[in-house]
C-alpha cells in the first residue's frame, strides 16, 4: 500500500494588516494559524484577546450586545476566514452554523418554485442528516439524497436543485467527492454548493477554491483540537452571504460563548501541528490495519487501494486523520473491539488531541447504509507505536 504524497505548501492571503505591526502575509498556513486574528501589537496590550464575560455593552459603541458578536468572536473569526479564502462568522456549534447555512438557502432558485430542493449526500454526518430529513418531513426542503462519490448520480439529481450539501471526506465512510466537478455542474443549474470540510480542516482542503460557495466546520473538533468546546463556523467569500450568516446567527441566537472562541483560537495555534502529526500516525495505521486479518476493510483515502485515493491527491493536501475499518467479525466483533482498548478512547467525536473510536452503527440515528462492523477511528497525537501496540492488543481479541 502506499500512502499520498504532500501537496505544495499553503500559502494564505492575509486581508488586514496585523494592527501596530503592518502588512500581513501572505504566509503560510501555518503561520496563518499561529499569528491571525491577533489583537493590535500596542505596547503593554496582551498577544491574545482577552475572554470577556459580557452580554451588555455601554450604549454607543461598535459592540453592544454579544449575541450580534464581539471582539473574541471577531479575532476568531479573523483568523479562521483566510485559512479558506473567505470571511468566517462563528456560532454556537457545528449543527447551529449548519443550521444557519439551510436557512440562508433561497426557496424558488434554480428555477424550481417553492420548497427549495437540496441534493445531499447520503453518508453526511447523523445531525446534518437528521436535520434535512425533518425539513423534508415538514415540506420545508425537497431532499434528494445521492452517493456523492458517485459524480454520474449526483450530476443526475442536479436539475431543479437549489443546493447542493457535499461532505467530503464523508461521515462515517470516508468517501472523497469530486468537490470541482460537483460545483461546476452544480453552478450549470443555479444551486448553491456547501461543503462540510469538518474531517480535512482547512489544512487538507480549500473548498472554496474548489469551487464551493459555502464552507461548513463543526470547530468541537479538529480546530479547538482538545474535545473541551463546541463551536462552529460558516466561511464564505460571498460578501452578502457572509452579512446574510451574521444576521442568522443573530436571529437564531446561535452566538458562541466568550470561553468557547478562546478556546477554537487558542486550538488553531497549534493546528498545523497536530494535524500533520495526527496525519502522519494515521498514515501508518491504516497501512497495518490493511493487512490485519481482523478486518475486512479499511477505508482511508491515503491507501492507494481506497476508492478516494485519486481524489484526494488531486484535491487535498493529504489524506487526514481520520479511518473507518470493518471488523472480519460483525458488528459483535467490532463492539467487542471498541470495548477492549484501553489508549484509544471509546467516545464519540473526532479531531481531539486524544485518540477515539465508537462504532457508528450503536446510534439509531445513524445512516442504515452504514456497515453494521464499521469503527470509525480519530487519530490522536499520541505516540504511534503506543497507539499501534494498544490496537494490535484489541485486535487480537476478535482475530
Ligand atoms: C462532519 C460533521 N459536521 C458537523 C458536525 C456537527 O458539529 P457539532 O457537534 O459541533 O454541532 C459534526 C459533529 O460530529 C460532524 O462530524
């Protein structure tokens, strides 16, 4: 098996000079992520925004009230907009910035008369998922759902559509989209395209170069990076829309807490860093996990036997951190597997400092299609071969 190569380094425009200390950038995403959304450099003045505990402001200023956003809402958001190429607006959580990109989503575009059709991808995370098929439900949207690795079907459930809501790499399945392809056919007949870029980061994929409109990010994970928060984040380069996220936000009272955005900030000073080394023990997992004869099948898109693989050399900076294997043994094999760690947590989520596993198929909610067998994987940053020698012990429970 061999695993993808490294893209070209990132470069990252910056839009604002850094205050008091001139013009930013551009930089690498990297440093992107360390120095953005810095407050001005006056001397005596901190390095971070300091958390302010604050629903009401003094009449008269730029801030009155927090849930319209504040300074630490604005700094992350500053330092989030450029990593993708767009302007960022923050919100309560993952599911509230979802929940705010559906409503921005016009009825009657793409010359379909009211409700708005969306076309989304079968395997896209349970909320989302859950979430547009109670709107289609109530006849709010119409919902056509598609195999979005499958170009033919989605170009096919594209006309009359008003959206598009790709997730790529998917949740749980780790399927790769055609994310350009997708978005050029998508534009052909008016719809808007979101892409949910939660399991790349922005340090493995652009979507909005790739085309999309809209980017969304559940930030609980890979970006606050510690499993200590939720926060989510809308990114757009679409001035209107961007305005238009703001005003949801305000209305839904999706606002983020003061702690919370610290937290997503402080996370992304170090994101360049975990990520590439989350990436790289996973790189080596999914090779040996391939030739264990506990599993079936290992579904990553840094194996050159994976069906993404092409994808995401061509799209992506590198596969990420995230697997999802099939246990030889069922369901009963791959419970059993999830129970018999003792370093790789059994939790929920993704993303964290900390290694997790959970089969996806213990949530009723969870996309029928999705193998019963099926543990997804998030790879921490602890050392590899302690994560390895932890599984192999697991493993051997079920061979
Ligand atoms: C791909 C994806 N998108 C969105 C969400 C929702 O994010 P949150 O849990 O922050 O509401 C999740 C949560 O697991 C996710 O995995």
């Amino acid at each position: 098996m061999t695993v993808v190569g490294r893209g070209p380094p990132r470069v990252v425009a910056m839009p604002n000079d850094i205050p008091g200390r001139g013009p930013a950038g551009p930089w690498h995403v990297e440093t992107a992520l360390v120095h953005g959304g810095r407050p001005p450099a006056v001397p005596g003045a901190p390095l971070n925004t300091p958390i302010e505990p604050a629903s009401t402001y003094h009449a008269g200023g730029e801030i009155e009230y927090a849930r319209d956003g504040t300074a630490g809402t604005e700094a992350l958001e500053d330092a989030v907009g450029p990593l993708e190429g767009g302007g960022a607006v923050a919100f309560a959580s993952g599911m509230a910035a979802a929940n705010a990109i559906m409503d921005t989503i016009p009825s009657g575009s793409g010359g379909t008369a009211h409700p708005p059709v969306i076309v989304a991808a079968e395997f896209t995370y349970t909320g989302v998922a859950m979430r547009l098929r109670e709107l289609d439900d109530r006849g709010a949207i119409r919902l056509r759902r598609v195999d979005i690795a499958d170009t033919g079907a989605v170009l096919a459930a594209l006309p009359g559509a008003t959206a598009l809501w790709v997730e790529s790499p998917t949740n749980p399945m780790l399927e790769v989209a055609d994310v350009p392809a997708l978005a050029e056919a998508a534009h052909s007949v008016g719809a808007l395209v979101v892409c949910d870029n939660t399991f790349a980061t922005p340090l493995g994929q652009r979507p909005l170069d790739l085309g999309a409109d809209v980017v969304l990010h559940s930030a609980t994970k890979a970006m606050g990076g510690h499993s200590d928060c939720l926060l989510g984040i809308a990114i757009t380069a679409d001035d209107e829309r961007l305005e238009s996220l703001r005003l949801r936000r305000t209305l839904m009272g999706a606002a983020p807490g003061a702690l919370e955005c610290y937290l997503v900030l402080r996370g992304l000073r170090t994101l360049g860093l975990r990520h590439a080394r989350a990436q790289a023990s996973a790189e080596v997992i999914a090779e040996r996990l391939a030739l264990h004869p506990a599993i079936a099948r290992v579904r990553y898109p840094g194996l050159a036997s994976d069906p993404g693989y092409a994808r995401c050399r061509r799209h992506m900076s590198g596969p990420g951190s995230m697997i999802s294997i099939e246990a030889a043994g069922g369901a009963e094999a791959a419970h059993r597997l999830t129970e018999s760690t003792s370093l790789w947590v059994h939790a929920t989520s993704l993303g964290g400092v900390e290694s997790l596993l959970e089969r996806r198929r213990r949530w009723d909610a969870e996309t029928p299609a999705v193998p019963e067998s099926l543990v997804r994987m998030s790879v921490g940053i602890e050392d590899v071969e302690d994560l390895w020698a932890d599984l192999e012990k697991a493993l051997a429970t079920i061979a």
